[in-house]
C-alpha cells in the first residue's frame, strides 16, 4: 500500500483499516461454521473462551498496523483484549484499540452475530471506528469529522425515533430502564455480542441499545466513534461518555442512541438504579 498523506488523515487512514479488518473477517470465517459448532480450538480464561480464531485475527492486525508503523505512519500503538502485556494505558498519538472477536460464544455456536470490533483513540478521544459482521456482511463505519456509514451509505439516527422505544440488551438492564424512564418500551431479541448490539440503531430496526457493566475499552471504542458521527451518544449512568484509561478497566453500565432519545431517557435514571445493575 502507498504511504498515508502527512499530516494526519483520519480517511485514509479508516479506509486502510477497513480492509484490513475485511481480511480480518475473511479469516475468522475459515474456522466458522453457520449453526455448528467452530473447527477454532477453545481454550478458556476463566469463564471466558478465546478461541484460535480470536488470536488468529489479533496477530492478523496486530503484524499489519504494526507494518504501517515501520513505513513512518506513526506511532501506532495495540491495545487489545487479548494482550494483557498492552494494558499499559493512554499515552499521545494514535492507539488501536481492537477486540478480535467480541462474541466468542456466538462465534463457537455458530451464531452470526459475533463481529470484530477495531476503534482508534487520539488520546482518549475516538477517531475512528469500525464495526464489522462478517457472518452478516456488515460494515459500520466512521472517522471524526467524517460522518458514519452503514454498508457503504451514510446514515443519520433519528433524533426522536417513533413509540414505543424499541430497545435491546441484558434483561436486567431493559427493566430499569422500562421502568424508570417513563416511556413505552419494546423489548427486541438481544444481540450477544456487545458492540454490535451498540451500533444497531444505524441498522434501523433497533432504537436503543442497552449494556449491563462490565465493558472495556476494546468493548465500546469502535461503537463510540460511530454513534457520535451519527449524531447519537454513549453514555454512562451519570450522562457522561466512557472515559479510556486502557489499562483493562470495567466500564459502568452503558445506553446507546440518538442524542434526542437518550436526553428523554437520562434524566430519570441518574438515581443510581443502573450503576448498581449487575455486572458481567
């Protein structure tokens, strides 16, 4: 590939990055089977699985942005789920920040809903996210000042969605939420894997995304970036975005929408009833 334009260009930047997480895609697909059991070797981490396929596509990127690195587009730093030794936390310039496969289960089960999710921080502030369902042919797309995309077309949420709120996520959560903010709420089938579930709404068949806590930074940074180019938000129980420390934090629980819906919802859940949800 040819060297980036100086200085900094976060477009060419998101379209070599989208490439290169198509590969991404294209090799996690190799060990996945639709509605049977992964040809991935499983180990676990605790309760957690990490499958062959996940560390397949961490190296894939991982030896990629680290190549555009040696030819002077840089420092890039790698901070990912699955390099603890990455944990190190924020320092100036450019960090990718990627979870490989977010949705190990889905992905082991056959589900199509796991996706790679690989967002860049400047700083502490996203700049660039990218959100690819390769089981699904999906792509979500932004960079800062850029707009978001959704499948190659750019895409505005609707800043006050009709009622009822269709929303998803952790039951747990969805009941607070129902329950608190006064507004009609229908339930919608979950989405496993936690950053897809985010950027759903720019799909158009989901208003409101719902995350228990428990997140971490390769979790949410991709979809942060998305939603804010959509005119949505990412917000905490306090009304305030996450903040990235990348050092393998939790993150409290999180709302994903328009910034006109979560304005409606907000107010009435700064009681402390969703930041004592439970976690996991």
């Amino acid at each position: 590939m040819t060297r980036p334009p100086l200085p900094l260009d976060l477009a060419w930047l998101e379209g070599w990055l989208e490439a290169l997480v198509h590969r991404a895609g294209q090799r996690a697909l190799a060990d996945w089977r639709r509605g049977e059991r992964t040809r991935a070797r499983i180990d676990w981490k605790g309760n957690s699985p990490v499958t062959s396929a996940d560390l397949a596509v961490d190296a894939l990127i991982a030896d990629a942005v680290a190549g555009l690195g040696r030819d002077g587009f840089g420092p890039l730093r790698y901070h990912s789920e699955e390099r603890p030794e990455a944990w190190d936390g924020p320092e100036d310039g450019l960090t990718i920040v990627i979870d490989p496969i977010d949705g190990t289960r889905s992905f082991m089960e056959g589900r199509d809903d796991w996706c790679i999710a690989l967002g860049v921080l400047a700083g502490s502030e996203p700049v660039i996210g990218l959100l690819h369902v390769p089981a699904r042919g999906a792509m979500f797309a932004a960079h800062r000042g850029g707009g978001a995309r959704y499948q190659g077309q750019p895409v505005m949420l609707a800043s006050e969605p009709p009622s009822p709120i269709r929303a998803a996520g952790p039951r747990g959560v969805f009941e607070i939420v129902a329950r608190e903010s006064g507004l009609a709420i229908e339930g919608m089938p979950n989405i496993a894997a936690l950053a897809h579930r985010l950027v759903r709404p720019l799909s158009g068949d989901l208003d409101l995304a719902l995350a228990r806590p428990g997140a971490h930074d390769w979790d949410i940074v991709a979809a942060h970036c998305i939603l804010e180019e959509a005119g949505g938000a990412l917000l905490g129980p306090d009304g305030r975005p996450p903040l990235y420390t990348l050092r393998g934090d939790e993150h409290p629980a999180l709302l994903a929408g328009s910034r006109g819906l979560l304005d409606r919802v907000m107010p009435s859940l700064l009681t402390g009833s969703l930041s004592a949800a439970k976690r996991g």
